[in-house]
C-alpha cells in the first residue's frame, strides 16, 4: 500500500453533498490550519458553494441523465423528457426508523426500500468520487495515495454504516479500511469548531475556548435529514474524549420544507389531491416553489412579524382549475399572484422540528450535568451544520438555554462537517467514546441449576449441561471505550463436525443482560470465524480468542487460535434491527 499524500473528505448530506481535500503533512498534525480546497463550483449553479444538490435524474429507461443542480435544472427544462424520473433526499432511505422508535413523517425519498436508496447512493458516489479523481490527479498525486472519508450521522446504527461503507466501496472507493474511514458528523464538526477558533460572545473576560483542556461542549449537528448532538470533552495532546451519549432524530430541515408542502401549499390550493393535480400537470412547479421558500426561510427569524411572499411561477398560474384558483383567492383574501404566508403559518412550519431539537438538546445537557457533578458554570453549545443557519433555530435555542447554556456557532456553519471531516481524515483526534449500547455475542455456557432457565439446558458431546442464549458482555451501554482499546473472549465450538464458528452479536439498553432472549436485547449482526484450518486439532484445542474494537466509528473484530496464535478469518456482517 503507497503511502497516503491526501486526504479527501465527502460530507454525504440529505439536502446537499461535497467534498475538500488537503495535502496530508506531518508536521500540521493537532490543530494547526490547513489548506483546504472545497469543490465550489458545480453545473447548472449559478454562485460558488461548497455543496452540490444530492440529486440525481434518470430517463425512462433507468440511465442516469444527470446529477446534482444540473439534474434538477435539466427536470426543471424538461428536456430529460415526460418519463424522466427525479429522486433527492434519498440518503434518509438507508435509515427508515429514528433512534428508540421515533417517527417524523415521511419525506417523499423514505418510500424507497433500503437496496434501492443503496443503489441511488452507489450511483452519486460514483460522481463524486470520479471529480474528486480528476481534480486531485491533475494536481500531480495518483489515486492510491489518497486517504479518503466520508461521514455517517452519529445516530446511525451499525447496519446504517455498513452500507453506507459498502455503497462507497461500490462506487470506487478503496475497499481498504485504512484508506476509507467513516466519521460522526458531530464529531468531525467538533474539530472544524476547536480549529476556527470559536469562542462564546463574552465580551469582557476570559472567553471560553474549545481548545482548552478540560473545556466541555456539546455539538448540535443540524442538516437537512438529520440532527445529531454529542458532547466531548477536550483532552491533552489535541485529542477530544466522548461525555454525552449521542442522541438524534429526523429532525433536519427537509422536514421544514416538507410542512410548508403539506400545510401550507395544501390549504392554498383547497386540497391533498389539488395539489398532486398540480404536481401531475405541473411537476416543476411545487419544486420551484420549495426553492424559493428554502431561500425565504433562512431570513425568517422568531419575532418576525412581515408576512412571507413567494411568487407563483406562470407554469403553474396557467396550470390552476377553477376550484384551485378559488381556493387560493379565498384563502389569501383574493391575492393570487403570490404564496402569501403569515407569521404563524412560517412558524409552525418550523415547529413541525423546533421543539424535537430543544428536547434533544435537553436530554444531552442533563447527562452533562451529572458527568460534571457540582462544579458550576454554563455549557457550551456548538450549532453547525446547513440548518445552523437558520435564524429563527438560533433564536429559539438561545431563547430555551436563556441562564443554562450559551449558543455559538463557528464560521460558515454549513461547511463545519465537511471541513472537520478533512481533519479527521489527516489525524483522528478522538481518544474515547461512550459506548451507546451494550454490545455482547449469544454463548453456550456452563448450565447453572435453580439459575437458569430450564428450557435452555441442553447438554454437550462431553456430557456437560450447557445454556444457550446466554448473554457474554463484552462492552456496557455508557462505557467510556478508548479508541484503541480491544476486548477479548474465549470461544470455542461445541461441536466436532464444526468447521465455522458462528457468533451472533446482540446489543441492548439495558446494562447488565443475562440472555439475549431478553425484551430488550436484538440482534445486530453475527461473525463467523473460519475453522477450517485448525480441524486437525482436538476439539477442545480449536478455541479461538475473539477481539473486538468498539472504540471507533465501526466494530472491528479479530480473531486468533489459542493453541496455535494463528490469525484466522472473521468477518462481521450486520442485519437491519426489526
């Protein structure tokens, strides 16, 4: 493997994806700047912005057409054609449920099964990973010297990441797990924030700063799909130590949009099924309405009291029936060349997210609070990402942590994942996290009378009673786990003719299970350790020590023979949780 000279970094987002890369030096490891070069202009674009549309346009055959801004333009034109087919925000997809069963409604992209969100993600992977090639090459490096990272939202589950890692592998990406890292979104922030050099609003006396350490603060990653907060607590050596326990939900600011859809354009226009005539006859037209109500929202703050207009496009106006163009006029006191929305209508579209934010946000400064004991003082909390933009999100938080907390956000929130990812990439700075849940494999041991349940007990070739499902724990809900840290356990097959070793992988929020059986418990994944090397052996010289990592972004396992030390295959595949 050559020697990895750049590192690539792709912010894969609902609403919008980029990449930036660096130039990989030795001497700028910790947090000292680097010179990152964003990808800032894309076809059909009109202005530099680090972010292309996570978009893509197929025609009626299923060809890609285009992809990004060009792909909504191109749809917008309709030159693709009547049939062409047009999908965004398909990343929600590959993660259908929230974190502990919670549901927002469906984006328009969330009916998609998981395989083919995969397959829309492997196909805009493909282009980003062919123009950051391009670019990258022509700058004199070839492609085995890149290191690449693309990032994951921190609520995402371990089957979420694998396919999110088996995607990008698909799309051209190196298959090596030491040149394609997967990142939290939050965290990665967390370094783009310590490196801008942000600091509170004080403006007399010692101003708090994240590089400090022993500082503490929590990160509230808010994107188009997706909010994800963590907390962390800066370490010597650069380095960043988990605290909280990473909380999230659907959240994002497509659900913004989503509610001035439904809610807003719905009433305008008299009806659901009015508005689908209109999307049917007119498919360009609600699109370019959401645009211009996406550009209006980022100026709509929490006093607000001038009405909102958005212009009907003549597309549309040539499209209204009788009883739709009534509708309107009769809802807009006889104003119809325009969307008008009042101060109310804009905020209850934001509130359809505004308070799941603030409970989040709650939640993760308890959990603070009792990891900081007595001492006092306000936390700190760091708003990144393309929602942190949001004036009318900013005020409402700052006006909900009035006393407790204080607000601040680095500079261009909207690039904090992306270019923190390009840090994370070059230097990892991560020292520990907290284990979300308690991680642990399905075992066959010693069968213990008036203990254990009976209908378990089955007895071995040895003539030994034995109990299935019994819970071997290997890390804690809660723990703090050092990236680097490694858990061991002993294994060893029941059965001679057993030329694989099967381990299912369970996880639970409870912290001290006894069987995977329990209501809690569900299972993740499995692995399976190749035996068939040391089949010569006596059976109860086949054992083998399991070691798994759960330290970093993704489990890690390995696992060697204890007779022998010989390293052999073992691979851990996740299922999706019921």
């Amino acid at each position: 493997m050559k020697k990895q000279k750049v590192a690539v970094a792709v912010d894969f987002g609902t609403h919008g994806t980029g990449y930036a890369w660096t130039i990989i030096d030795e001497v700028k490891n910790g947090n000292q700047r680097r010179d990152i070069h964003p990808r800032m202009q894309w076809p059909s674009h009109p202005i530099p912005y680090p972010k292309n549309l996570t978009a893509l346009l197929f025609n009626e055959s299923g060809e890609l057409q285009a992809w990004g801004y060009d792909a909504r333009r191109r749809f917008n034109s309709r030159s693709a054609g009547d049939n062409s087919r047009y999908v965004n925000a398909f990343k929600m997809s590959l993660a259908p449920t929230s974190p502990e069963g919670a549901r927002q409604p469906e984006l328009p992209s969330e009916s998609l099964s998981s395989d083919e969100a995969k397959r829309l993600v492997i196909c805009y992977l493909e282009k980003i990973f062919q123009e950051a090639v391009g670019e990258i090459t022509r700058s004199g490096f070839s492609e085995d010297e890149i290191r690449w990272c693309v990032t994951v939202p921190a609520i995402w589950g371990d089957y979420e990441k694998q396919l999110m890692r088996e995607a990008a592998e698909a799309a051209g990406l190196p298959d090596e797990p030491k040149r394609l890292l997967l990142a939290y979104e939050p965290e990665v922030a967390a370094h783009y924030a310590r490196v801008s050099g942000v600091r509170t609003a004080k403006l007399t006396g010692n101003r708090a700063s994240l590089l400090s350490p022993g500082s503490r603060f929590l990160v509230a990653d808010c994107g188009g799909g997706t909010v994800d907060i963590t907390a962390y607590r800066a370490v010597s050596g650069d380095s960043l130590e988990e605290i909280g326990r990473e909380c999230g939900g659907k959240f994002g600011s497509e659900y913004v949009n989503r509610a001035f859809v439904e809610d807003i354009l719905t009433s305008r226009f008299g009806s659901f099924d009015a508005l689908e005539r209109i999307r049917e006859q007119q498919p360009t037209a609600i699109i370019d309405l959401t645009d211009d109500w996406e550009k209006a929202k980022l100026h709509f703050t929490v006093g607000q009291a001038e009405e909102i207009n958005i212009q009907i496009p003549l597309a549309l106006d040539r499209c209204l029936d009788d009883s739709a163009r009534a509708a309107l006029a009769k809802s807009q006191d006889g104003f119809t060349d325009a969307i008008v929305i009042s101060p109310d209508e804009a905020r209850n579209a934001f509130e359809v997210v505004v308070p799941g934010i603030l409970d989040l946000v709650d939640r993760q400064l308890e959990e603070m609070k009792r990891q900081r004991r007595n001492s006092r003082g306000k936390e700190l909390v760091v708003l990144v990402g393309g929602f942190a933009n949001s004036p009318y999100l900013r005020g409402r938080l700052e006006e909900h942590l009035e006393g407790r907390a204080e607000v601040i956000t680095p500079p261009d929130p909207q690039v904090a994942v992306l270019y923190g990812a390009v840090y994370f990439a070059c230097n990892p700075q991560v020292r520990a996290r907290r284990a979300r849940l308690t991680y642990g494999c399905n075992t066959s041991s010693t069968f213990r009378p008036r203990l254990d349940p009976p209908e378990f007990k089955f007895t071995g070739p040895d003539g030994r009673d034995r109990c299935r499902n019994r819970f071997c724990v290997f890390v804690s809900r809660g723990q703090t786990v050092r990236v680097d840290e490694v858990v061991e356990h002993a294994l060893s097959p029941v059965w001679d003719t057993q030329r694989t070793l099967t381990i299912d992988v369970h996880s639970t929020h409870s912290g001290y299970p006894q069987y995977v059986t329990e209501t809690q418990c569900q299972k993740i994944g499995s692995v399976t350790v190749d035996l068939s090397s040391v089949m010569h052996l006596d059976l109860d010289k086949r054992g083998v020590n399991v070691a798994m990592q759960f330290g970093e972004t993704e489990i890690k396992v390995t696992a060697t023979v204890k007779e022998t030390g010989e390293a052999v295959h073992a691979e851990l595949d996740f299922v999706p949780l019921s």
